[in-house]
C-alpha cells in the first residue's frame, strides 16, 4: 500500500517488538501528519509520540481501523485475524510499495527452515568485501521497514511468516530446505511449504536447493515454470562433496579451509556462490572473502573446554533437522546432547530412527517436548543412556556431572525457546552462564 493512501486511513500497528518499533518511526517520520495506534501489552508502553492501545486485541478492535500493520509473529490462519474485516498488511509489503524502487538496491530474500541466517551472513560478508554497500535486514539484522539509505543490496532474511502475504518482490530469492516448523503458526505441513515457497511468486530469479526432496516436489506439483530457475547442490554447479565445496569437478573449498563446521555449511556456501554467479559477479574473488568468515554467536559456537570436556552452543538449533546436522559434526560417541524445548507439535520419530545406528553417548532431554522426546527414545530402544531433566539448567548441570575428558557436551535442543527463554539467544547465554 502507497503512503499516499495509507495516510487517508485509520491505521493501527498490532504488536510492539521490534518490527513493530520500526514500523511506528517510519510512519511518524513518513506520514508526520497520520495519528496511527500502538495495540500493545501495558509493559510495552514507552515514551514515543503515538497513541497505545492496550485493551483485549479482538476482530471488534481490529475492525475500528481501516488497515492493521500486523507484525509476523501474529498468525493469519488463528484468531482474531483470520476472521477481520479490516485491511491486513506487513511492514515488508509497504516497505516493498515505497521504498524498494527510491533505494534501487538488488534484493536478495533468503528462506529455508535452517540455514537462513548464517548464509545471509555470509552473503553480506562476501559482497561488502567486493566492494558493495549492503544492508542485512529482516529476521535477522535490521527491520527492513528501517531500510531507508540507498545501497547497492538487500540481503533479506526471509522467514515464513515473512513470506507468507506474498509481497517480497525479490531480485533473487533463495531456498534454503524446506522441512517441518512453525506448526503452530501455519497448523500444518502444507501451509507451512506454500508459504515458505510464496517468496518465489514476485522474484526475477530463483536460486534452490536441488537435493531436496520437499523443494522439488512443490515445484513439480504447482507446475512452476523453471526459466528463471538456477540450482545448487549438484554437478554441474556448485555443490558439497565429502566435506568439501566443489563446483563442477573443481574442489574450491575443504572444510579446513575455514572456520564453520559441517557439510551442511558447505551447503550454504553452494547457495552464496550460486548466488554470485547469477549475479554476475566474480566468484574467484568471493572465495578468499568465505575463508574469513566468521560462524556466528549460537551455531554450533565453541565455549571453550573445561576438566577436558568440550561444550559446544548450538542454541539456534529449533529443529531436528538442525540438530541432526550438528550431530555430525561430532564423535556421538563421545558426545552428551541436550535437546528439547517449546513444543511445536513437530514430529521427533524419524529423528529418532536417524539416530538408531550412530546415537550419542548421552540424550539429556528437557523442555516442553523434553519428557516426549525421551519416551520416544526409549520406545524405539536406542543403544544411548536418555535422561529426562524439567529444565535445560538442570540438564545442564547433569551432562556436566556425567561428562568425561575427551567429551563433548552439545546444546542442539531441535526446538525453540519460548517455553521457558526470550528468544534463541537468551538460552545460548544462559547455557554459557551455567557452563562457567
């Protein structure tokens, strides 16, 4: 929606965290003249020259207002939005509508359901040490509404709530992997995927993972056209081979050549790279800028080795997916992990299958879905000790216990925090606190 029109309306902003922060200085600095409505909890309330709403959100409220910039955390498939009258729209579609064109920056949206914020990253590295200004924004990094300087690229962050209304109109849009999250938000699988997959509706060029399954099987069922089409992860690009990025039949990159960990990293690297070559630029050069980077803060971050036990913050871990990569880039053997956390309604029994042939030497469970997770260890009789702890610190404090020098203790937990942290972040803090 053009500024112009929104500042005729009656406009609310639902939800006062971040974006919704940013989303209120835009209009003020914007539309100076539009009365606009915070609808936020009393807690929130600051000192900013907006009007705060702070009674019960319903559609009777929401239906006061003309339209409603919704923040992404707010479900369209629940109540009260799926039923209300009022105009629902994100800060992503009115910063798409006026300022994408002023910036004349290139947009590249990153989505998958791991992997996004350390590939962004990693893209942003890479393209600032070519030269380019570059603003890191979305899920992870800067609002994009707060992305108002002019640039040569946008490396978007792209959740699926974020891409869920369609309205990124991306210069390159990007997929990760496509798996299972956020149940409780899109309430199933086939939501969760079309949504996701809504990122390649507007985009100039499409770069995807070409090993897997969930990906290509959208693109095969909705008939999409592959013109546009570029993909990663296969012979005769760029693609992981044991351990080492390759693009053809050229080795590029061993992982001793850097800092991450993982095949799956290598992965990711695959996608920047290809990223770079439909971009046209100089993929030799962004190959020293890769060996530089750095992993970032709660992916699979070292902390550091005590009494000879390693421990190891995978923090941003919030599915078993996630996790089952982070198992293999450890001796299981010698490894003691804590999993477990808020419970999305996300299905653990292939996780634990995956694991039957190659288990850690400890599963200390915790969390919301923590005691699920253990019993269905134990259901499928896998060769590993499980414990089931109430909370990550008292796990914490148990694998340190059990563990034994030449160990690692892994925090990989496969689920979000919000059962009993802020965010991802705080309980990567709180797991270093404990550790020391």
């Amino acid at each position: 929606m053009k500024l112009a029109i929104l500042q005729h309306q009656s406009v609310a902003i639902w939800g006062y965290g971040v974006e919704g922060r940013a989303a209120a200085d835009y209009l003020h600095k914007k539309c100076p003249e539009l009365r606009f409505t915070v609808l936020c909890q009393q807690t929130e309330i600051d000192d900013k020259p907006w009007f705060f709403l702070t009674d019960v959100v319903d559609a009777n409220l929401l239906n006061q207002f003309d339209v409603v910039i919704k923040s992404p955390g707010i479900s369209p498939y629940l109540e009260p939005a799926k039923s209300v009258q009022c105009k629902l729209i994100s800060s992503t579609a009115l910063w798409f509508a006026n300022e994408k064109d002023k910036l004349k920056a290139q947009v590249i949206a990153v989505t998958g359901t791991k992997g996004k914020s350390t590939t962004c990253a990693m893209l942003t590295h890479v393209l600032k040490n070519m030269g380019f200004a570059v603003e890191l924004a979305g899920n992870f990094g800067k609002p994009l509404i707060s992305c108002i300087e002019p640039c040569d690229f946008v490396v978007l962050e792209t959740s699926s709530y974020q891409a869920q209304d369609g309205a990124i109109q991306a210069d390159v849009a990007v997929v990760l992997n496509l798996f299972t999250e956020h149940l409780n938000w899109h309430l199933n699988d086939s939501n969760y995927h079309a949504d996701k997959m809504r990122l390649l509706q507007q985009a100039g060029q499409v770069v995807l993972n070409a090993k897997d399954d969930n990906i290509k099987t959208f693109v095969q069922h909705r008939g999409l056209s592959e013109q546009h089409f570029h993909w990663f992860d296969q012979h005769n690009g760029f693609y992981e081979l044991n351990q080492t990025l390759m693009y053809q039949d050229k080795a590029l990159l061993s992982r001793y050549g850097w800092t991450l960990k993982g095949a799956h990293n290598l992965v990711n690297a695959a996608a920047v790279m290809t990223v770079l070559d439909v971009l046209q630029l100089d993929v030799k050069k962004a190959l020293n800028s890769l060996k530089s980077f750095q992993p970032l803060p709660h992916r699979l971050q070292p902390m550091g080795e005590i009494d000879g036990v390693q421990f190891i913050n995978d923090s941003i871990s919030s599915t078993p997916h996630a996790t089952l990569a982070a198992l293999k880039t450890v001796d299981c053997d010698k490894t003691l992990l804590l999993i477990g956390g808020f419970d999305r309604g996300v299905d653990w029994n292939w996780w634990v299958e995956a694991i039957k042939k190659q288990p850690p030497k400890f599963i200390l469970c915790s969390g919301q879905n923590g005691e699920k997770i253990h019993h269905l260890i134990l259901k499928h009789r896998i060769k590993t000790q499980s414990i089931w702890q109430p909370s990550l610190k008292f796990a914490v404090k148990k694998a340190k216990q059990l563990a034994q020098a030449g160990d690692v203790v892994l925090l990989s937990p496969g689920a979000p925090s919000f059962d009993a942290f802020k965010d991802y972040q705080h309980r990567g803090q709180q797991f270093a606190q404990w550790v020391k």
